[in-house]
C-alpha cells in the first residue's frame, strides 16, 4: 500500500572510489540501484538524486524522476535537500542507492512509528542511526539542511539529526549493509 502523504529519495550521487560503478554492478539478478528501487517503489513516489551519470540502460529501468544535484560533492545532505525541493509530500524517506537489503517493511515500519512533532525517525541497530534509511518531516529537512549547507562545507546527515526533533526505532542491522566494495556483493 503506498502512502499518501511520503516520497522517497533514493541518493545515488556518491562518487564511489573504492567501487566505481557499482550501482550498475548486478546484485540479485539487477543493478544494484535497480535493486534498492524495486525493493521500495510499492511504499511511495521516487525520485533519483544522483550526479546524472546513470547509463541509460539503468535510467531505462528506473520508472522515476532523477533529480540532478544542485550540490555535487557536497554529500548525501547535498543531494537530499536539493531533491527536497523537488518534492511535495509531508514526510520524505532518505534511502541509499547501495542498500539492497532496505526492503518496503523497513518503511512500513517507520511510517507506523511516526509521532506527531516529529521531525526525523531513524532506524538504530547496535547505537549506530542510519540516517539513509529514515524518515523525515519534509519542512523540517528543508529548513535544517539549507541552513547547515550554506554555513558547513562539509555538513553531514547526523549534523542534520542533531537539529531535528529525532526519534531512533530499534531494528535489525541486517537491513542496513550496504555496498562499498566489490566483495560486498557476496555478502549475505
């Protein structure tokens, strides 16, 4: 059942160093963005925030909108608030494109938890916050994360949780490995 009043923004802007194209590399019998839409595209409308460097075979594969970054090299934060303003639901999950195991459930879960007056809810597994994989109050990601870009060259997404009224939901790691490597793709 997708949620009326979410979006999600999968970022997909990094520049990948110690992988180079692993968002096209296969996981799963698909790319490995591919892969990350397919798992939440049920939950709400998407947008891609990337770099516009997909190939068009993966672009192809992606039944959404890409928002190019108005702040390249400036981080997840970046990319988020730049698609932000692409979207006009209430509430926006944060996913990253190179985490294959987030699936629809993990969303689900976060919607049902959310609380009135909050403003970030953050998947926490072993007192690490995953702020890829969070919902967030759309007005309140706007406000925070323009004023932390334009004051912090390197503003980062757990400055951003520090200003927001954050809430953690305890959940399984598992859901949250991502890839970085090319060994990382063998990884259960």
């Amino acid at each position: 059942m997708a949620l009326a009043d979410a979006a999600i923004v999968i970022l997909a802007g990094g520049r990948a160093t110690r992988f180079p194209g692993k968002l096209e590399a296969e996981f799963d019998g698909l790319p490995l963005l591919a892969r990350v839409y397919e798992n939440v595209r049920s939950v709400a409308p998407v947008v891609i925030a990337g770099r516009g460097d997909l190939s068009a075979a993966l672009e192809a594969r992606l039944d959404c909108p890409l928002v190019i970054d108005r702040w390249p090299d400036r981080g997840p934060l970046g990319g988020l608030v730049w698609a932000c303003d692409a979207v006009h639901a209430t509430r926006v999950f944060a996913v990253a494109g190179d985490a294959p195991h987030l699936t629809a459930g993990v969303l689900h879960t976060l919607a049902s938890a959310w609380s009135d007056g909050d403003e970030a809810l953050v998947p926490v597994h072993d007192a690490r916050r995953e702020p890829l994989a969070a919902l967030y109050d759309r007005a309140a990601l706007l406000r925070e994360g323009s004023e932390l870009l334009a004051t912090q060259r390197s503003a980062s997404m757990h400055a951003l949780l520090d200003r927001l009224r954050t809430r953690t939901i305890e959940m399984n790691a598992m859901h949250f490995t991502n890839v970085n490597t090319a060994d990382d793709l063998l990884r259960p």
